[in-house]
C-alpha cells in the first residue's frame, strides 16, 4: 500500500517525535493507560456559572442556543483591563478563510494586540493542511504558547503530557471563578479536554451549533405551494424529494444522498452507543441495510444530484444557492454561510427539517461534535498560565459583549458598518478578521443573523424541538488508543463502500462482510478499550 | 521544400519534407481528430477564464463552470488584489523563481561540470551520492529538524536553499556535458584556458539548450512549490503565492465546519478560477521563449549519440 504524505505524519509521528526530541512523547497513554479513565473522573471539572448580564431574546437552556434578534444596543464591556503581559504571544492554528493580511496592513490585528496587551504572532495554516504543519512542528519539537490541537489528533494524552501545562489547579471546580468567561462554558465541553487525569487545555465549544439536519430552500418549495414540509414517513420523505426534482430542468432535490438523515430515521446511533456498559458501533446496527437500501433507492430515482460523488462542498453549495438542489444535509452553521451567500436575491429563504422515524413518529436526530479543538499551552512557555488562561478568557467573553462584537465584527467604520445595531460585515471586515484567534477560545454560539430576525427564530424553533431526541456520540470524554489511531482511515474505508452501495456498484449485502473487517482490523479493541474506560469511569 | 512526383497508377501524391501526403479524405479526418484533441485543451481553458470573469449568480445558475459569461467583471480579481496580501506574495514567488533558480542553475552545472570531467578523482564517490538521494528522499520531519538546526526558519531561504541541487537535473547536465567533443574543450586547454574559463566561456555557451530546460524544470519547481513554506514560514507575510492561493482553494472543503456568521465563506468558483488564471499565466508567458530549446534539451542524455 503507498504511504501518503499524511499516513505517514499521522503514523511516524509518534516515533519521530521520540527519536528527535528524545522524550518519550506518546509514552504517557501507552505506559498509564490502565486507571487513565477513572483519574479522568475524579478530575473536578470546572465549575459552571453562566453569565447573567446578557439577557437573550430567545433563551436557550444547556443544549439549545441562545438567539438573539438583533444584536443589543449597548454591548457590555466586560473585562476592563488587558490580559497580555507586555511580552509576545505565539499561537499556531488553522483559520477557515483564505489567508488574512499580515498584521503590519491588517487593522483588526493592530488592535486586537493593543487591546490583549501582548503581540499576538499567529501561525496559520489552512484547515486541511493544519495537521501536516502541527505534526511537523511537534515532531521538531518547536511548539508555539499557544496550541490549537484538533481533537482527532493521534494519542493526545500523551502528547499533552509531555508537552503542555497542566492547567488542573487553576482551572477545577471552583478556581475557574477567577476567569468568568471560561466558567460560562458548559462543563460538557471540558469533558473533552481531561487526559490522564488531568485538565490540559481550554474547550472550543460546538455542540448544537454542528448538528446536522436536512436544510431545505423554503422560497422554493413555498413556489411549489409547499409552505411547511414536514414528512412524516420515510416514504413522504422520499416522494417530497421527488417531487422536488425535474432533472431535465437541471434541477434535484438533494444537493448529496441524505443518508445521515436516514440511518437518524432508523434510530441508528450516533457513533458509538453505549448500553449496559456495551458499546456498539453505528456500523454495527441491524437497520443499517435498510438505511443504505433506502439511500440507493433515492440515488436510482434521480432525485440526487448526479455529481454528488464527485464534487466537493463548494459545488453543494453553489447548487443549494443557485437553486439546483432544494435540499442539502448541514448544520447551523452553514444554515448562516447560505444566508451570506446568497445571490438569489431577498426571496432567498432556509430552513430546516425535523427528522420523522421511518415508518412513522419521531426519529432520533444526531448532537453535533462537542468540541472543535482543545486550546493547550506549551509547557516551555515564558508566559504564566494565568497570563494565557487571561487571553483564553477574553476570547470567550460572549455574545452581546463589547468584547464579542469587536472580536468576530472588529472595528466600527472599516469592518462593519451598522444597521440599527446589528454589525454587518464589510469585506475588509471579512478579511482581515479571519486570523483564527476564535481557535484559542470561544463562548458557546448565539443563534444571530443581522438583520434578519426570522433567521435565529427559526433556528431555535427547530433546536427545541429537536433537543430532546438528540442522541450522543457515547464515546465522548472517553478515550481510546486504537480510536485514536485508526479511526480516521477505517471510517474513511467505510464511507466509501457506503458510497459504492448507494451508487448501485456494490450490492447492499457487502456491508456485512465490511463491518467484519473493521471489526477485525480495529472496531473491536476500539470497542474494548472503551467499554473498559467507561467501566472504570462508572466504578469510581 | 515542396515537390511533385509521378506514381505509375496512381494520381500524383505530393510529398512535403520526404514523406508522402495522405489523401484528403485521411487529411480531414485527422484534422478533425487534431481539431477534437485542441477543444479538449482550449475548452476547459476558455471555462476558466470565462468562470474567473462571470457574475456569481450565473455560475451558481450553471452549477459552477460558465462557458459563456452574461457579462464581463473582474471583481475576482479585484479582491484577489484588494488586500495586498497576493500581491506580496507574488513578488515573494517572483524572488524565489529568478533568485532560486540562478543559484540552482550555477550549483547544478558546477557540480555537473567537474562529475563530467574524466579524472576527476573524486567524482565516482560524489555521484553515488547524488544518486542516493534520487532513491531515498530524506523525509519531512528530518528536513523539517535540519532548516531548523540551520537557522532558516521564517527566512525566505528556507524556500530556496533546501530545493537548490535536484539530482535529476545534474544527472541531465552532466550528461550533456559528457557529451560534448573533447576536442573543443582540448583545444582550449591548448590555447590556455583554464577549466573555469573553459567552462565559462566554452562549454556554457554550447549548453544553451540544456541549461534552457533545466531552468525552466527548476523556475517551475519554485514557482509552484508551496509545502516547504507552510512547514519552514510562521509569518505568513512571507509566503510565496501558491500556499495563499491554496487557502483560498484548500479551504473550500470545509462547508460547514466554519463558524457563525462571521467566518470566512468557501470561495465562489470565479475566485477560483482567478487564482487558477493567476498561478499559471506567468509560466505561460515564459513557455514559449524556452520552447525552441525544448526539444533538443529534453533529449539530452536521453539519446546516446
């Protein structure tokens, strides 16, 4: 098998980084793994205190999202002195735009670093070449103060052992008081970042604002005289979607096969779940020939688009917006990017569907991945851990702060401009905001769109309906070595037999005979580990 | 040169250069398999220029590839421009291609050089080595650690020195230089040339085809490299224009993963399409100077003679 560049940085990580730094890096977890979950446990998380000086206009509860309506006439400024030390700041990250100017043509970063108190020197990579630049760069023993780790890195626990401060005195229970924006921070999201029985970083919050459902473009549906599409069955699901598609036309119902949305139809878990201390794989569950059956079905009608398969997320979205495809599986978050896209002038409308069981009632809708990356510090850092938890704590201060509104819109004038009191961006603004500091912390998303109010309203309306019927990922906060280390590839092996399935190359059946190799070639000791991490969690 | 001569049976057949014309039924049918092979070429060219220059709305209309734009606008390439950020590195990737590829040059042909001279002592050993390193590249992290260890990081050089001798083009160079009569270099000797001065004012002016080709490999290995300054360029102030134009383009997977509101968005397609225009169209322009040269120059050390 040829070894790419990346299978070869994911897997010769650990070794290289032994050989050249002369510290056994990865050693940690392999050497202490036994009792590692149940000292994870014992680890008090810190304590949660919500700030209560925003009032939102759409209150949301731990898993729904705030929403606000328009953003609030005078924001509060919430911390009055500067974080920084005097002293610069290195920070290596991913940013999700194209590259920012850099900080001597860039406004927004001129101030960010007077109002931190400390130069912030960033070192970016973009989102899929940030695992090549961080392996290389650990390898080479070469760790900036301020680390973002993606959270499907190879071996943390070890990683973060050897190379990152252990924040656990400053932040546990009740010592995060002292930094009250990271104590806003729902205690889920520091599960994520507890290894070897410590806590070793700050939590980049997602959750709800990742779950995915099937968007829909309501202003063309509505033109079809479907004003509020709702099936009930798989069935309606499925005649809605054809309904949608006039292929001679160029047109089709899904931007991709909905497939997600199926196997949440079925009750299929979402990842792993967790029964009795059994855990079981989504792969594993009895419905999923039904769910690819299902899947193959819509792609023998037509009512995909038929470059699904090849195309990347960019065409998805251009057919979405271009009105080419009514409906497209995605999250909250890309629910805003259309709006921001939009070129089909002020008719443009999205929204979102429910998921319906298959046959009838209520589905079970996936919770979006917790984390987006655990913020560590490096352990060679000149700067205390006070000093960097400061800056960490600035980032987080949330939605309706002043500090808020000049971190993600920046300065009044040049990178928005104000309707009412809502910021809208400039392209400036766009640009030369996007250096990925939202990487080093962020509060929990508000559910917010200037100037369109309906947009949030929506939102939350879909997010409370669906919120108690969110299933979890069981293996979060649990950690297993071969999941750490396989996971990626045998996923990757999975989904492209799936793809295979549903496209009609490959018969249904394969996928029984495919969730025996991966049970051999990892599913099954990744299933173990977990069961015993879980065991050990649940016994202390 | 053109001339007609007489078959016995047959009606004269014109024969262009030595070699008998085809009847025109095969002379249209291979023109219409040139003129098939060219669309395939042009088409997709004319899409991207026509893309990079077309509204949004019409490309989002069309599902992402316009051929024939409703009107004409350059915003792409405005915002391409507006931030000064591919500017600089334009003229970071222009210093890099010129500077990199003199320094290539000059260390390829001296090394070439003296490995080509008979009697060099020295010379099996050497080209061992360079032959090494054409079978066993040494790996990123152990590169990584020697740019470190050399103090080249977040230095420009760093994108020029660790790239400067590629074994390939020595083996290519001193391959034409074998090649050349010795009697040339001989009689200069005779005259009281030194072996700089032969190689300097003899055996480089017979290798302009040569040195042509492994310029334009080299210019067009610096010109499109991109890995080297996201591993060895913190400040991305000094990175060259493939890796920025990369994140314009890289970034377009991620749909979805971006955050609310304010995050950037994935690229529209005419940005795209600029950035394809803009990356390629300086070594279009040099393409064809170097051409004449090409095919001699490709052949070296390939052919024996």
């Amino acid at each position: 098998m040829p070894v790419s560049r990346r299978r070869f940085l994911g897997g010769g990580l650990a070794a290289a980084a032994v050989a050249v730094t002369g510290t056994p890096l990865l050693a940690g977890c392999a050497s202490d793994k036994k009792g590692t979950a149940a000292a994870n446990l014992a680890v008090k998380l810190p304590t949660y205190t919500r700030y209560g000086e925003i009032k939102p206009d759409l209150p949301g509860t731990d898993v729904v999202l705030d929403g606000f309506l328009k953003y609030p006439a005078n924001p509060i400024k919430a911390i009055s002195e500067a974080p920084g030390d005097g002293k610069p700041i290195t920070f290596l990250t991913n940013i999700p735009g194209a590259i920012p100017p850099s900080v001597d043509k860039n406004q927004f970063w001129q101030k960010l670093n007077e109002r931190l108190g400390s130069e912030l020197q960033i070192s970016m990579a973009s989102n899929d070449e940030y695992k090549d630049k961080f392996a290389t760069r650990i390898a080479g023993g070469d760790l900036p103060d301020i680390i973002n780790i993606p959270v499907d890195t190879v071996q943390i626990p070890g990683l973060v052992k050897a190379k990152c401060m252990d924040l656990t005195e400053q932040l546990s229970g009740d010592a995060v008081s002292k930094y009250p924006f990271l104590a806003n921070i729902p205690t889920e999201y520091w599960k994520g970042c507890v290894f070897n029985g410590a806590i070793y970083g700050v939590p980049v919050p997602r959750g709800m604002s990742r779950t995915s459902l099937p968007l829909y473009r309501a202003d063309l549906l509505a033109a079809k005289g479907i004003k509020d599409p709702a099936p009930k069955t798989f069935q309606e699901f499925f005649d809605l979607a054809k309904e949608l598609t006039a292929a001679k036309q160029n047109k089709w119902a899904w931007t991709r096969v909905p497939l997600s949305t199926i196997r949440q139809m079925l009750s299929i878990p979402n990842v792993w779940k967790e029964d009795g201390g059994k855990f079981t794989s989504m792969y594993e569950h009895e419905a999923q020939l039904d769910a690819l059956e299902a899947g193959r079905k819509m792609v023998a009608a037509g009512v995909v688009n038929p470059d699904a398969f090849n195309d990347k997320a960019s065409a998805r979205k251009q057919w979405f917006n271009g009105g080419i495809a009514a409906f497209d599986y995605d999250s909250f978050v890309a629910w805003n990017q259309y709006y921001s896209d939009n070129t089909a002038g002020p008719a443009f409308s999205v929204n979102m569907l429910d998921v319906p069981g298959f046959d009838g009632g209520a589905g079970a809708p996936w919770m979006g991945a917790a984390l987006n990356n655990v913020t560590s510090f490096s352990k060679n850092s000149k700067h205390s851990a006070d000093t960097l938890l400061k800056i960490a704590n600035w980032m987080a201060a949330p939605f309706g702060t002043e500090e808020y509104l000049f971190r993600k819109y920046g300065i009044a004038g040049r990178h928005y401009t104000l309707q009412g009191t809502d910021p809208v961006p400039t392209k400036v603004g766009v640009v030369e905001t996007g250096i990925g500091v939202q990487y080093i912390s962020d509060s929990a998303l508000a559910l917010y769109w200037a100037g369109k109010p309906d947009v949030p309203q929506n939102q939350h309306t879909i997010q409370t309906k669906v919120a108690p019927r969110l299933t979890y990922d069981a293996s979060y906060g649990l950690y297993s070595d071969t999941q750490s280390k396989k996971q990626t590839q045998l996923s990757k092996t999975m989904l492209d037999l799936e793809n295979q399935i549903v496209q009609g190359k490959k018969p249904v059946s394969d996928w029984t005979a495919a969730v025996q190799t991966w049970r051999s070639s990892g599913g099954d000791t990744m299933r173990t580990e977990l069961e015993q991490a879980h065991t050990e969690a649940a016994g202390k | 040169m053109t001339q007609t001569i007489v078959a016995r049976s047959r009606a004269p057949r014109k024969i262009v250069q030595g070699v008998p014309m085809a009847s025109w039924p095969m002379r249209v049918f291979k023109g219409l398999v040139l003129l098939v092979f060219c669309a395939v070429v042009i088409i997709p060219f004319v899409g991207v220029i026509s893309t990079s220059v077309a509204p949004n709305k019409q490309i989002n209309e069309s599902g992402g590839l316009v051929l024939f734009p409703d009107s004409v606008n350059f915003g792409a390439y405005e915002s391409l421009f507006a931030g000064g950020v591919v500017t600089q590195a334009l003229f970071i990737s222009i210093f890099v291609t010129v500077v990199g590829t003199l320094l290539s040059l000059t260390v390829s042909c001296l090394l070439a050089y003296a490995l080509s001279r008979p009697g060099f002592a020295a010379g099996r050993p050497i080209l061992l080595v360079v032959l090494f390193s054409m079978l066993f590249s040494p790996g990123i992290i152990p590169t990584y650690l020697v740019v470190k260890g050399a103090g080249l990081l977040d230095s420009i050089w760093a994108l020029i020195v660790p790239t400067m001798v590629s074994a390939f083009n020595v083996i290519v160079l001193r391959a034409f230089f074998m090649n050349l009569p010795n009697e040339i270099t001989e009689s200069a000797r005779i005259d009281g040339a030194g072996e700089l001065k032969t190689f300097v004012h003899i055996v480089l002016p017979l290798s302009k085809a040569v040195l042509s080709v492994i310029g334009l490999f080299y210019a067009v290995a610096y010109w499109n490299a991109f890995f080297s300054a996201l591993l060895y360029l913190n400040d991305s102030k000094l990175w060259p224009l493939q890796l920025v134009l990369r994140t314009y383009v890289i970034n377009d997977t991620q749909l979805g993963s971006a955050e609310l509101g304010t995050e950037l968005l994935p690229p529209q397609a005419s940005i795209q399409m600029a950035i394809l225009v803009v990356s390629i169209v300086p070594i279009l322009i040099i393409y064809p100077f170097l051409q004449r040269h090409f095919a001699k120059g490709v052949l070296t050390g390939a052919v024996k003679g």
